[in-house]
C-alpha cells in the first residue's frame, strides 16, 4: 500500500476556496484527494515548480490552480487562484 499523506489546509487556502462557486469547489476538493496518495505527480496536472514564493508544488484544475509543499508526510495547500493570478505573488 502506498503512503498516506496528510493534507493540511491553510487559512488563505481556505478563504481562496470559498471565493469559488460551489460546483468549482468540488472540483477541487475531488482532486486535492489525490494529493493523499501521490502529491509528486503525475505530470502535467501535478508539477514542481521553479523560483521562489509559497508553494513548490502546484496542481492543475483547468482553469485553476493549487500551489502547496509537501513537509515530510503532510501536504500543506497555500492558495488556490485562476491561473492568471496564481504566480503573482
């Protein structure tokens, strides 16, 4: 059986998520489910990225996107945005 990891929800992450309508949230929830088994990949819907700010790790939900870091066996998801305002932090 693969790992298990624990995803861990941030306050920020929260409020961006709230922001959303309803039927884009349970698209994200359905998918941040993945992030338990396999936060590295697979790729291109899962991939690490370069440079600075929070997040090292983002995950694709067309049009949206989801920026975290993966902290030993916990997943910590920092903000969900559209794809145009998700890198201009």
């Amino acid at each position: 059986m693969p790992p298990r990891f624990d995803v861990r929800l941030t306050p920020s992450f929260q409020r961006d998520l709230e922001a959303l309508p309803v039927s884009i949230q349970d698209k994200i929830l359905e998918a941040i489910k993945r992030l338990e088994t396999n936060p590295f990949g697979p790729p291109p819907k899962i991939k690490k990225l370069k440079g600075k700010g929070i997040g090292q790790w983002r995950l694709e939900i067309w049009p949206y996107r989801v920026r975290y870091d993966v902290i030993k066996q916990e997943v910590v998801l920092y903000r969900v945005r559209h794809r145009k305002e998700i890198y201009r932090e």
